[in-house]
C-alpha cells in the first residue's frame, strides 16, 4: 500500500503543491464557506482538530436563518416540515449522521455525538430526535417566516422541479486538514426544498455527500443528491484520489460518470475535494458552483469549472 508521502499528485500540475500547508487547509461549498471557513481555521490554529472545524464551522451556518438550504430557515418539505440530514466523518475512518431530523437547529452536532457516543452510524427521523433530545439538544422551530411564505407561494403551483444553484447559497460540505496533517469533513442540509415527505438525500450519507480517507484525501457534495447517490460520489472521488488521481482529475471524473449515466440539462451537482499533499480540487455539471478555500489564514471565494 502507498503511504501518503509517496502518493504524489501529477508532479507539476499547478495544484501539485507537493506537500501539505502546515497551518492546515480547508475548503467549503458555496459562499457561506466565508463563515465557516473562518470559525474553523480560528478553531484549528487554537489547537483544535480538523474535526472541531467542520464541525463548529458548519454549525455556525446552521444557525443562519437567511439561509434557506441548511438548518434554521432551510425550506420545508411539501407538507411544511423541515427535515434535516447531515454527517460527520473523522480522520480515524469513523462516521456519523442524522437524517429526516425535525426541530433540531444543528444536525451536524448530533451527527457528531452519534459517531463518539453510540455504536451507529446513521440515525433516522424521530429516532434522531429523541436521540438528540436525550443528549442534551434544544428543541427549535426551524420554520421561519420566510420558508412558511416560500411554502404558501410554492403550494399555489406545487410543481416539483429541483432547480439548479439555488441562490448560490446551498447545501454546505466542508473538509479540512489541521496542523497535524489530519483530515475531516462535514456535510449539512435541509435538502431540496419543497421535497417529498421523507425523502433523504446525498448529504447524511457517507461515501455519497461525504467521504474521508486520512491517508489520502476527502471530498464533499453538493448538488442534486439523487445523481451524486446512485453514483456514490464522494467515495469515488477519494478512490480516485487513492489511485493517483489529482483532487481535480478525480472530481471531473466523477461528475462525468453522473453525465454517461443519466440527462444532466436540468440537474447539477458540484464536487469539492483535496488531497493530503495540499492540492485541491473542484468540479460541477455545470457553472456556478463556487467555494471557499483556506490556506495560511487566508479565504478565497472561487468559481468552480464545469462539464457544459
Ligand atoms: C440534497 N445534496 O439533499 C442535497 C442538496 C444540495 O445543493 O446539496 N443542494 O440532495
């Protein structure tokens, strides 16, 4: 087996940094990656873990009730309901989730307590509940004002129809490497809006909207989940990783496969990856999936490349 010091992306593509940012390197989906993003890198340079990061960074965007895709103000399903589902995973290879979880403002967390403290990995519905419940969690109204008027208006057409980079504010995926080289990653979302009752996507599923190997890379998703599940996504992307690909090589490959297997004109789905080596990647079906990259204390806000 390579170790992570052989593995050498394509030595002199111009993301070959050829060795990993000492002060850590994080990436995050959408804009809202300026949020987490700094939260995490203030984490990690205190001492905390990559998994501190994606957890506590992600978290804050939870908590943002202008955002209607994650958490506190995500849309509610088509009965009005908001359901969440998000997952963790560490750099030892262990996971957790939650998903078709009501009135808890931050899945994440409790994807993280379902890793360290149970014997699971994924966790459904009112069983996530009472689980967050007895672990100490707050119940929350997720609904806010603006989703309830989003759903009154959306009721008069009731058409179902995924619609593509939702105000470029969506689902966030978040990975990160902390100072010790370790990798982590989190993924949260209130999943598409307006979507059938119980419906899960891509987000609390790990190896779709989700995947860590800390010898050699992470990715994350974002985008339409049924498309990045049936193709297993982010574990692919890592796989790829794993056998030499560059974090972009390895993205664009696996957003092709979605394109041989299924119509991608009215479906996107962008992926978000970055190996141990410092070099990262990112690739979407189509333009206008953009993320948020760290490195050395600094945040860059860049528009991914696309398939069409
Ligand atoms: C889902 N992947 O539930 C999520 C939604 C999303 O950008 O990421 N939208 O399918």
């Amino acid at each position: 087996m390579l170790h992570a010091f052989e593995h050498a992306a394509t030595p002199g593509s111009p993301l070959d940094s050829g060795t990993r940012f000492k002060e850590g390197h994080m990436l995050a989906t959408w804009n809202h990656g300026l949020v987490s993003n700094a939260e995490g890198w203030r984490l990690m340079q205190q001492g905390g873990t990559a998994l501190d990061a994606v957890v506590e960074g992600t978290a804050l965007v939870e908590s943002d009730p202008n955002g209607a895709s994650v958490g506190l103000g995500g849309r509610p399903d088509r009965s009005g309901k908001v359901t969440l589902d998000a997952c963790v995973m560490g750099p030892d290879g262990n996971a957790g989730g939650v998903c078709f979880m009501e009135d808890i403002e931050h899945p994440v967390k409790v994807a993280r307590a379902v890793m360290e403290e149970t014997p699971h990995v994924l966790l459904a519905g009112e069983g996530a509940r009472e689980f967050a419940i007895s672990r100490g969690f707050k119940t929350t109204n997720l609904l806010t004002e603006d989703s309830r008027k989003a759903w009154e208006d959306w009721k008069q057409s009731a058409e179902y129809k995924p619609i593509i980079n939702v105000e470029n504010h969506d689902t966030i995926g978040m990975i990160a490497q902390d100072l010790e080289g370790n990798l982590a990653g989190a993924c949260t979302t209130s999943g598409l809006a307006f979507k059938l009752r119980g419906r899960v996507g891509d987000s609390p599923i790990i190896g779709a909207g989700l995947f860590v190997d800390n010898e050699f890379g992470a990715c994350t998703a974002t985008g339409l989940g049924e498309a990045v599940m049936r193709t297993v996504g982010s574990f692919l992307v890592v796989e790829l990783i794993r056998q030499g690909q560059t974090p972009q090589e390895a993205c664009e490959e696996a957003v092709r496969r979605i394109a041989s297997a299924m119509p991608t004109d009215d479906l996107q789905v962008g992926y978000l990856a970055m190996d141990t080596r410092g070099n990262a990647g990112a690739f979407a079906i189509h333009p206008g999936f953009n993320y948020v990259r760290t490195i050395a204390g600094s945040a860059t806000l860049v528009d991914g490349t696309a398939l069409r």
